[in-house]
C-alpha cells in the first residue's frame, strides 16, 4: 500500500469469515480495514459469468443452510443490503436407479419431513423430530468452539450420542431401505470424510435438521449477494475495504493493533511464519488438509432432464446412488484414489432463480470429492453419473467451465488443494482446529487471531469463525481510542 495508515484493527481476507469479523469489530467502535487480494469480496462465496455471457454461476459455495443457522448473519438484516433467499420447493432430493428418488423439504411438520422413503419414512421422522424441534438451540451450540459450556446439554447430549456414530453405521442402525439410507448418506458425505468412520454421521444430522428447519436457500443473483450484503453493511459501519491487496508479508500492510486472519494455516505461515513463536508454528505445519473438489459450471440449454420429477422441484440434487455406492465412492477419495463412481452434488439454480441465465436457458454447478490436489480430469466421470439418473444431460450442454484443485486454489488461496473446507474435519481436528486450545483463534503474538474456517466451527457459509475470533479481540487488549485512523 502506498501510504501507512493506523488502524484499531487490519482483517486480511474478505470472504465470509473475514467480513463476519471486521463487522464485529466495527459494531465494537474499532476502525477497521478489509483488505483482499481479489477484485471482489466474498472468497467462497463469489459470483461471475463462468461460462457464457449471461449465464450466472457460483464460484464457490451455492446452497446455504448455515447461513440461515448463524445467529450472527440472522442479527444483521442483510436483506437491507440486497440479500434475499430463494426456497426450492424441496430442499433436496437423491435420485435412484429406480426413477424414483427420496425427498426433504423445509417443514418443521413431521407429517411433510420426506418423500419417497417408503417403509423407513417413520423411523426418518423418528430421528429427525428432536432435532428439528431443536435446531436453534442445537445450531448455537454446534457453531460454537467445540471446547465451551453448553447452554443447552440435554439436546446437545442427545446429538452427539448419534453424531459419533459413522454414516453408514448410523444409516444402516435407524433404515431398513435403500431410500432413506441413500439420503442420509449424500448428507453426510458432505463431511468429506469416509463414511465409515466416526463423527461422519454428525454431518448428515446436521445438514438433515437444517434442511426441514432453515431450508437449503439460494441466493437470489447468486452467492456473491451474501458477500456484498456484508460488504455494504461494514461500510455503513465506517469499515474500510480495500480490494487487490495481495498480502506477501506483514510489511505490506498498514499499522494495526489488531490483525484478524481470514487465512488458513498455510497462508499464515508463509506470511508470517518468521514471527511466530517455534512450538506454535511446529504446530501449524502440522495441519492437515481434507480432499479436494473438481467442480464444473454449466450453461445449459434446457433443465437436467432427471428422470425422478422430484429432482425438478430441488434446489441440490445429490448424485451417487445407493449408501454402499457412495460409501465405496468416498472411501476412493479418502484412500487417494479418483472413484469410479463418484458422489456428485448438483445445484440447479436457474430453476428456481430467473436471474441467473437469459430466457429460457439455464445453469447447473456440480462437484465431486477428489483426493487433495488432485489433477484427474472428472468431467466424463460426474457426467457419466449425471446422466444415469438424468439421460439426455449431456444433450442439453451449451458450455461447461471444469475446475481442478489447482485452479481452485489460483482462484482462492484459501482452497489449499481444492479444500474447501479450510482442513480435515474428522473428530480429532475438530478438538485441534488449529490447535488444542481453549482459545483457539488467539495466535500467540500480541493482537494476532485467525479467524478462517480452520477454527471453529469449521467449514460453511455462516461468519461464526470470523464472530468469536473478533470477540476473542474484543475481550483482549485493545485501547480504543488512540489508534482510530489517522487522516491520510
């Protein structure tokens, strides 16, 4: 930057988290500077026209329960700043080899939970019920650091004893059927984990209860909406923000007696490793990074052509089968093999969101699992998968945009080989996310936090990571006052 400037508070990174905290300080009094290494604000929650002139995609994130389940972003009226959510008619559906495909929607109704689960549909509603009749309360404690005092331990006791279950053991305990377990498979699987092992199933109750309680929403306009929601409201704060700032070292920016890092430990340290305390920074290096994604953008010319007319009334669609064939799918990945078969989540958002392609067009953004930088080419592969529930798909193609995990990482420093998820979420990195600490957004240097999903809660479009690392600031040691900004 060509002038130093003095700040109560520099946050590096404008995605969620990083807006999440800057706003947090701001609400505090502080001056604070955003400062991003892109053109635009909003990290994983970034829209562009990917594909063809008119056609809308999402570069990162697409559907967004948590946001819905952050008390954080729920206090800031960020309809007031263009945000406004589009609810599918269901909030998800998992197609079968059958034609057919088992169904959620946002209710919070037993009698509506689930469509297509047959037999099973009782014992659904059985395992979902509590928790959907207790989704605010279990959502604040779950976007919480996992070590903290539960406001609610019965509920959260109730959870937990099923979300140390795995998925597959856990679907296979409560169903007898191949529906319901193959949608409580694709839920969980979004723990990037292997489905047999412990804590997976935590994913599939979480996202499950989200679904019937919050809904899975779009953006209308696309995911860029939420990022420039938070953007306006930190300007009506006083925020600052300053784009196509490339941090390389702590020299490039202004003085501060804050900083809060929207970064992964791996960006932390090759910024700033040479000020970090050796047992801390030993720590670090030893962080480990989950699989990645092969994403692809589709213009397209019609509508997924999915034979289960269900898929036609769901925002996300989750391709892969069976509970076996996904198990076998996420266990490649977890072995670091490209699956044959992969899970493929699928988003259709133009179904439901005209502004999103030109008339009669549409869009379609799809991703599967891949191991952690990875550069197997999965177009044939998701399309193949695609057009086993969807035949014609191809057919209806009029551009396509395939990102490796090092294009998403070009994209998003943050996507350390493709990881979207700022880390590995199995149970012991969740204790140590990054480290094991009772605070674990305080970096031991004075005034220095990490606020990116590599704390908790972890992964997700909801600014919780960002919120405590800026209340762990705000309980710190700042004196306000002298160090409001100067004029320049």
């Amino acid at each position: 930057m060509s002038q130093r400037v003095a700040y109560d508070a520099v946050v590096v990174g404008a995605g969620p988290n990083g807006l999440a905290g800057a706003i947090r300080l701001a609400q505090a009094g502080y001056g604070v500077l955003l400062v991003e290494a892109n053109a635009t604000v909003g990290g994983g929650a970034r829209s562009a026209e990917l594909t063809l002139p008119g056609f809308v995609h999402d570069m990162g994130s697409a559907v967004h329960p948590l946001a819905l389940a952050s008390a954080f972003f729920r206090k800031l009226a960020l309809e007031k700043g263009g945000l406004h959510w589009i609810q599918p008619p269901l909030a998800l559906a998992h197609p079968l080899a059958d034609g057919t495909a088992a169904a959620i929607e946002r209710t919070l109704q037993p009698a509506g939970f689930s469509h297509g689960l047959g037999r099973d549909r009782t014992a659904y509603e059985r395992l979902m019920a509590p928790l959907v009749a207790n989704w605010q309360a279990l959502a604040e404690e779950l976007l919480q650091p996992l070590l903290h005092v539960p406001r609610h331990p019965l509920q959260l006791g109730r959870f937990g004893l099923l979300a140390l279950r795995s998925a597959e053991g856990l679907a296979r305990g409560w169903f007898e059927e191949a529906p319901a377990r193959a949608l409580f498979g694709g839920m969980a699987a979004h723990s990037f984990l292997s489905l047999e092992r412990r804590g997976s199933a935590a994913f599939g109750l979480v996202l499950g209860m989200l679904g019937h309680a919050a809904g899975w929403p779009l953006p209308k306009g696309g995911s860029q909406q939420i990022a420039n929601a938070l953007a306006a409201h930190l300007r009506s704060l006083g925020g600052e923000i300053a784009m196509k700032i490339r941090v390389e070292h702590l020299d490039d920016l202004p003085l501060a007696r804050v900083v809060l890092f929207d970064l992964t430990p791996r960006q932390l340290l090759r910024i700033a490793g040479d000020r970090l305390p050796v047992s801390y920074r030993q720590r670090l290096e030893r962080y480990r990074y989950g699989p990645g994604v092969f994403k692809i953008d589709y213009a397209l010319r019609s509508p997924v052509p999915w034979k289960a007319e269900a898929c036609r009334r769901a925002g996300t669609v989750h391709v892969g089968g069976t509970l076996e064939e996904i198990t076998a799918a996420e266990r490649a990945v977890a072995g670091g093999q490209a699956a044959e078969r992969p899970f493929v989540l699928v988003v259709q958002p133009s179904l439901f969101d005209s502004t999103r392609a030109p008339e009669g067009k549409h869009t379609a953004w799809a991703y599967c699992h891949v191991p952690n930088g990875s550069t197997f080419d999965m177009t044939d592969r998701i399309e193949r998968q695609i057009e086993r529930f969807a035949p014609g798909f191809r057919d209806c193609v009029l551009g396509r945009q395939a990102m490796d995990c090092a294009a998403l990482e070009r994209g998003d420093a943050n996507l350390v080989g493709g990881d979207i998820n700022g880390g590995a979420a199995d149970l012991r990195q969740l204790l140590a996310r990054p480290i094991f600490s009772p605070t674990p957004y305080r970096i031991p240097v004075p005034g220095w936090y990490l606020c990116s999903a590599s704390t908790p809660p972890g992964g997700g479009v909801h600014g919780m990571c960002g919120f405590h690392a800026a209340e762990a600031a705000i309980g710190g040691t700042l004196e306000r006052g002298a160090w409001k900004r100067n004029s320049q």
